[in-house]
C-alpha cells in the first residue's frame, strides 16, 4: 500500500465552481500535513499547511481527519489560474512522503 | 531571495558517461533531498542528508550517489547512467521543524539515450 494515496482526477470544472478532493495517508504516526501546488512539471510550491482544526486560506479550506487518516482540500469559486496538479504531502517524522497528485482544470 | 538552485535545467547524454547535478540553497537548511518526478509515479525520493557529512538512501537510490561536504551544497551523481534514469530531477531543502516549508529547485530534465 502507498504511504500517500490521491484521486489522480483530472477534475475538470467551470470557473466559479466548488471543488473538493481527499487523500489518505497509511502512517497513523504521521504528524503534519501540506499540500503542495505544482503547475505543469515545475517544481512544487507549498499552498498550505493543514492543521488538527482544519483552516483556512482565502478560497482554500483544508481538513484533517485523524481518525480516518485523511486530508481534503476545497477550493471555492474556482479561478483558471488555479489548474495545476495538488500534492497531498505528509511528515510521518523528517522524511516527507508524497502523493502522486490531483489534476485540476478549470475551464472558462 | 530564498532559492534552490540546480544545474543543469536539461540534459542529454548517453548510457554510461558519468554526470553531476549540482544543487545549492541559501536558507542553512540542515535537511536536503533529492527526488525523481515520473509520469503517475508522483515525486519519490532518492537521497537525503540531515546535514553535513550524513546522507542516507531514499526509497530510489539504485544507481545514484550524493555527498554532502557543504552545508548549502547536495549534488547528485549518477556514475553510469541507463535510460530507465530519464526523469525530472528536484532538489529540495528544509529546516527540521516538522512544520517546516520545503523549498523545490526548478528541477532538472534528464534523457539518458
């Protein structure tokens, strides 16, 4: 089983719409939690941290559900500008483990 | 400007003939790696180093080498390279907070003929 699992998509939605996407981490140990955003095969940039509580970022809300051992982004009023592929990344100790990423499109 | 740099961007050379990736970050990160990217694969790990003088194997390592003499500095070495090594090559650093942001050099686009 992979440490860190993620629909690969592509979701495919209009400008203006809700998406949402979760990934699932195997390492119950795990102690924090990122996604990263990486556009077409550059490097990747950190979009946010999650937190226990879940948070916040403008249009990005993530989760975390220890219990279940999983982590979700969302992302309201979807802009073009934000196509790219989200990696869901976890920190089991220093070692970060990397899903395979999400691809989104969001089309005009 | 907080950066990771890597060079070269690209490279195309043939099985067997030595090569160096170099990489350099300015932040005094202890913590450094290197990754492959392959389509459907996500990013997987090849080498880390916890700081001077320690490296240790990734979930990859096969065919590739790192040194770690500098603290800013992490090359990567592949000694005799096969075409199953064409990838997108990343560097990245970070500090050893767990909340630590790790920051990605631009990456470096190998083709082993």
């Amino acid at each position: 089983r992979k440490e860190v699992e993620q629909d690969p998509g592509p979701f495919n939605v209009p400008e203006g719409a809700t998406v949402a996407f979760n990934c699932t981490y195997s390492n119950s140990a795990s102690q924090s939690f990122f996604w990263y955003r990486q556009d077409c095969r550059k490097e990747p940039k950190l979009l946010m941290s999650v937190y226990s509580s879940g948070n916040e970022d403008g249009r990005f809300t993530a989760q975390l559900n220890r219990a279940s051992q999983y982590i979700s982004l969302l992302i309201r009023d979807s802009k073009l500008s934000d196509s790219a592929t989200y990696l869901c990344v976890v920190n089991p100790f220093y070692k970060l483990s990397f899903g395979a990423g999400t691809t989104v499109t969001v089309r005009a | 400007e907080a950066q990771v740099t890597q060079n070269p961007r690209y490279l195309i050379t043939v099985t067997g003939k030595k090569l160096t990736v170099t990489c350099s970050q300015n932040m005094n990160h202890e913590y450094m790696s290197w990754y492959r990217q392959d389509p459907g694969l996500g990013l997987r790990q090849i080498y880390y180093s916890m700081n001077v003088e320690v490296t240790d194997k990734g979930d990859v390592p096969e065919g590739y080498k790192v040194s770690r003499k500098e603290k800013r500095n992490f090359p990567l070495i592949l000694e005799s390279p096969s075409p199953n090594q064409t990838s997108l090559y990343f560097c990245a650093s970070r500090g050893t907070g767990l909340e630590e942001t790790q920051y990605f050099g631009p990456g470096t686009r190998l083709l082993v003929l």
